[in-house]
C-alpha cells in the first residue's frame, strides 16, 4: 500500500520518528527558553510534563469517573507524567511496527494487528490525553502573551 506516494512499510515509521524528534525538540525548546517564560508556565509545564497528569489537566480531573479513569489508564503511566506517556507510546508504535514488518501479512495476520491492544491504547492516548495535556499549555502560553 502507498502513503503519499511511498510504501507504508516506510513511511509509517518515517512519520513516527518524526514525531518522535519533535516531541525530543519540544522538550529541549522549553529547556532553552525556561528564564524567559512565566512561572506559572514553567511551573504548569513541569507538573504535566513530569508528574502525574490525571491531576494537573483540569478537564481530565472534572468528574470523579473521568479522574478515575485516567489514574488507571495503561498500568498507570498517564500519573507519571506525559514524557513517560509519550515514551511508552512511542515504543507501543515502534514494536508494532515491527511486528506487522516481521508478519505475512496474511488476512489474519492484519486483522490482529489492526484489532491489536497496544494500538488502542496508544491511539487513546494520543487522541485524549496528550491532546488535553498540550492544549492546557498552549491555553497558558497564550495567557501569558495575552498578559504581556
């Protein structure tokens, strides 16, 4: 199958080590800019990036359920804070990838994969909870531009 002109079998992984990068390059930007960010930017950026989120994302912890679920979210990564998330998510990707490269590819073969729960769970935390979190912060940074 062709994505943009190219196999999938490349281009899957091309697209998730791009990812990767710049996720590596958001973390190393803020290390750079620390001094001339808000304190409360910095601080609301360390407590989503290094602890646990279920409880810095204000709409992650709105109801009782939604909290709950999200402190027993994957084994409880998501309360390590979203650079642990994220890590385990890439490795999720990575191995999957692998997997389906090493595979037939028979009918069976792709139904599992496409059926498989590591894919769930990684498109889960892509879709809900890394976007919560990163939206929180660009509502702060925006704040903060607003501010001054």
């Amino acid at each position: 199958m062709l994505i943009q002109g190219q196999p999938a079998s490349t281009f899957v992984p091309q697209q998730q080590e791009m990812l990767y990068d710049q996720e590596e390059e958001l973390l190393d930007k803020f290390s750079q800019n620390y001094d001339y960010h808000s304190a409360s930017y910095n601080s609301l950026f360390n407590s989503v990036i290094y602890s646990d989120i279920c409880k810095n994302v204000p709409e992650l912890s709105a109801t009782s359920v939604i909290f709950t679920a999200c402190e027993s979210y994957n084994q409880q990564i998501l309360t390590k804070g979203l650079y642990s998330s994220v890590i385990q998510y890439w490795d999720y990707m990575r191995q999957l990838n692998y997997d389906f490269s090493q595979s037939s590819r028979n009918q069976t073969q792709v139904w599992a994969y496409l059926n498989d729960n590591r894919l769930r769970v990684g498109l889960q935390m892509e879709d809900y909870y890394f976007k919560a979190s990163l939206a929180l912060l660009v509502k702060q940074f925006e704040a903060d531009i607003d501010y001054l």
